[in-house]
C-alpha cells in the first residue's frame, strides 16, 4: 500500500465502470501476489482454477484502479539485524498531512497508517537498539503524541501465515554473505520486483543462467525481501485494526492461531510484540461491516480476551528507509 490508501472515490476508476468491486478470486489473487511478488501467471492460474488470460486480465484491471499500485524489493531486515517497530497512540496535531511529511524525513521512518480519532501507527525499522529512544521521542514531538505506546516487533512468523509485513521473518543461519551482484539485483528490482530475468541480466550485466540462480538462493536464503504495495481500500475493501488484551497466563500463539482459524478473512494477519507479551493487534480487510459487528461479538465471548478495542485506517503512506541506499546500478548500454 503507497500512498494514500483513501482515494477520492469519483476519480477512481472503480467509480467510472472499470471495476466495480473485488470479488473473492480478486482477494486471493491479491493474497498470492503479496506472499511471493514474481509468482508466474500459470502459477496463479492454477492455484486460482481459472485461466491465464483471465489472471492477465484480472491483474491489468487491478493495476488500472489503482488496486494493484507496484511491487518493490530490498536486503531483508532479517539480513540487515534490523529492528522493526511499532509507535502508536492518539494523536493532537491538527494537520495530518504536515505530520505524515515530518515523519518521513527521518530516515528511520517505513510507514504510517490513521486510523480514526486521529489516531496514528508509525512504523520504524532501526539500525539498532539504540536508536529507539531517539527515535520514538522524534515520534511524540513530531505527532504530538502524548501518551505513545511502543512496541518493539515479535519475528514470529507464525502468526501471519501469509504475508511478511514490515520485514517479519528470519532468514537462515547458513545464509552467505551479499556480494556485489547480489546488490545489484536487488537495486534493479526496487522499482518492480516483478522484472523478468532477462531484464535483471541486461541491467546488471550477467548472464540470465547467473542471474536467476543469485535470485533463487536470495529468495531461499531469505536474504531479499519483496513486497506489492496495493490500496484495497479504493475497491471497497476496508482496513480495520483490532487491539486485544489478553488475560494474564493466556497462550498468546494459542489464541492467535484460533482467531486466524475462527475468523479466515483472505486478508489477515496478527502483529505481536516482544516487549508486550499480553498485546495483540489483528489486522485484517473486510469489504462487509457485519463481519466487522460479528468479530467484536465473538472476540468478546472470548474468555483469554479481556478488552477489545477496534478502530479502522483510512490514511497510509509508505517511505524509503535508510535500508533503501543501494549501490547506484548503471544500465547495460545497448
């Protein structure tokens, strides 16, 4: 998702006939794309039961309405031993466009979602632990924050099945070391992570053979990380963000993978954090408020849950980080 996620909804394509609305084959579309960004049209195909002309079409009608906003990629955060985090609270400032600004010139700056009541996440990706002092002051003065909560990211992947947000995940022990070509291919890719090989070759200036097996070890060795930016929102789907508190000596893992179970909405997944063992936030997309109505209902019969307290983002905006300052790539001369 880059940009703003809420577009005005008469100059957006969906609005003029184009697309109507997402339906579930879109959404699991999505889903795939998001979990592997240069996963091939067959493939979709057949995950998906239906042809390849029809994925082609699908993912250009997504494009065209802004669904479907690129795909980008870069060093894994896991590679880097950096340190994602989350600050979050309400909000005083009464310009919401002039705080997301002040917020992005700092280097350490990923992305920020508002949700209602001004209420703002702000996501840091550190070099170090160090920084996080420094930084989640800038975050309170900048947003005018006075009571932030700070959340310092769990690299569980297990709680989000499906999707690596923020740069969750881990890569292997055995992983080598990133050389230069290594570096190269992933500048090549920041722009569109869906280039082909022969594309990557003619910019790097390697052979398609090498190309591909420096990729396929990166993608084994978790050492690249790659993402689809999409507005979900534009095409009637809406971002709702939950935030659970659980009862003292509750398994925390436990009632995620309940909650992901009881509740499979396509898109979903749960932001847990190392330094707050008994807080959840679940995340997820849904296009029908009743299923919002029927979660909060459910939630509370929930007797790990002690209070739940949902709200929905209507505003993102994606940064480049201190992590996005690669090697400059010159183009093969043809």
């Amino acid at each position: 998702m880059i940009g703003w996620l809420l577009q005005e909804r008469f100059n957006s394509p969906y609005s003029a006939g184009i697309f109507e609305e997402m339906d579930d084959t879109d959404r699991k579309l999505l889903i795939l794309v998001h979990a592997e960004p240069r996963i091939h049209y067959q493939e979709l195909a057949s995950r998906l039961g239906i042809s390849r002309q029809a994925v082609h079409h699908r993912m250009q009608m997504l494009k065209e309405s802004g669904v479907i906003q690129g795909t980008t990629a870069g060093i894994s955060i896991s590679y880097l031993d950096a340190i994602p985090i989350a600050i979050f609270g309400t909000s005083k400032t009464s310009s919401i466009e002039g705080t997301l600004d002040r917020l992005g010139q700092n280097e350490l700056t990923r992305r920020v979602v508002v949700a209602g009541g001004n209420y703002l996440y702000v996501v840091g990706l550190l070099r170090k632990m160090s920084d996080l002092d420094r930084y989640a002051e800038f975050v309170k003065r900048v947003a005018e924050m006075p009571d932030p909560v700070v959340g310092i990211y769990s690299m569980d992947a297990s709680l989000m099945p499906e999707f690596t947000v923020d740069g969750v995940g881990k890569r292997k022990q055995s992983a080598r070391k990133l050389g230069p070509l290594d570096l190269k291919i992933i500048a090549s890719l920041k722009d569109d992570a869906r280039k082909s090989v022969a594309e990557i070759a003619e910019i790097v200036d390697a052979s398609a053979k090498t190309v591909r097996r420096h990729l396929e070890e990166m993608i084994t060795e978790g050492l690249l990380e790659m993402h689809m930016w999409s507005d979900t929102p534009s095409a009637g789907d809406m971002l709702f963000l939950v935030h659970l508190r659980l009862r003292a000596g509750a398994d925390r893992n436990e009632v995620c993978r309940r909650i992901l179970s009881d509740h499979p909405f396509e898109e979903a997944y749960i932001r847990a954090f190392s330094n707050l063992p008994g807080f959840l936030v679940w995340v997820f997309w849904t296009d029908k408020l009743p299923a919002m109505r029927r979660v909060v209902r459910e939630l509370g019969e929930n007797r790990d849950i002690i209070s739940i307290m949902p709200n929905f983002a209507y505003l993102e905006k994606i940064y480049s980080t201190w992590r996005d300052n690669l090697p400059e790539v010159t183009t093969r001369p043809r």
